[in-house]
C-alpha cells in the first residue's frame, strides 16, 4: 500500500474535499505538479485546471479555478475560487458558455469587458476538458 497524504479542498463555500490520497495532480501558476506523501514544504498559486486525485486504481476529478495551495510533508490544503467534482458539471451548459463567451470576444464591441470573456471561456473550456469533451 502506498503511503498516502492528507488532502483538504477548501471553496468559499465550505469544504469540499477532507481525506487521504496517494497522489494529487493539479495546475499551478507554473504548470502541471504532481504531489506525493513527504513531499518538500511548498506554498503557490494555483490556476485554472483540472486537479486529478489518485488512490490505487481510483482517479477522481474535479475543476479548480485558481486559489492558493500549501503542502506539507503531512498533508496538501487547497483554498481555490470554486472547484466542482466531474459528475457535476453540465456538458450542455458548458458548451453555452463557451459559445457565448466566444462572441462576446468575437464582437469587437467596446462595452465588452474582454476580460471577463476570456475568464468565462477559460472555465468553459475546463469543464469541458474534465468531461473529456470539446
């Protein structure tokens, strides 16, 4: 059995995951990193991306967009903007927002706020990548 470490995903809205795992896989600032038990003391940013939690066999996924997260040998504590598990996220309702988003970017119009677009792009596209869409 593989040594396992604890791991707490923590929203605005409460606590969304609190129990070991094997091995965590998530996008920081940086890039893709993947976390073991013992891993060296770490604090970054997190991004926008599709985090991977491994037990065995088992891989559960969710979404995460952007926060922080700290690691310790003991244990990875992740304080994102919001995080939602794959069995809850809407293909249907994804694919709108990703049309919509690309043509309010699209438009051209000045009372557009293009950040904002591409912000509600980038979560479109990641929930669509964890449901292994496109």
């Amino acid at each position: 059995m593989a040594k396992k470490t604890r791991l707490r995903i923590v929203t605005p809205t409460g606590e969304l995951y609190n129990d070991e795992a094997e091995m965590v896989i998530m996008r920081t600032s940086v890039g893709d990193i993947g976390i073991l038990a013992s891993h060296q003391p770490l604090t970054t940013t997190l991004d926008y991306g599709v985090l991977r939690i491994i037990n065995g066999d088992k891989e559960i996924k969710s979404t995460i967009f952007g926060g922080f997260v700290s690691v310790t040998p003991e244990s990875v504590t992740l304080l994102t903007d919001a995080s939602e598990w794959i069995e809850d996220i809407d293909v249907e309702r994804a694919r709108a927002a990703k049309q919509r988003a690309e043509d309010r970017i699209k438009s051209g119009r000045d009372d557009i706020d293009i950040l904002r677009a591409e912000l509600a792009l980038r979560r479109a596209l990641i929930r669509l990548e964890c449901k292994n869409e496109k």
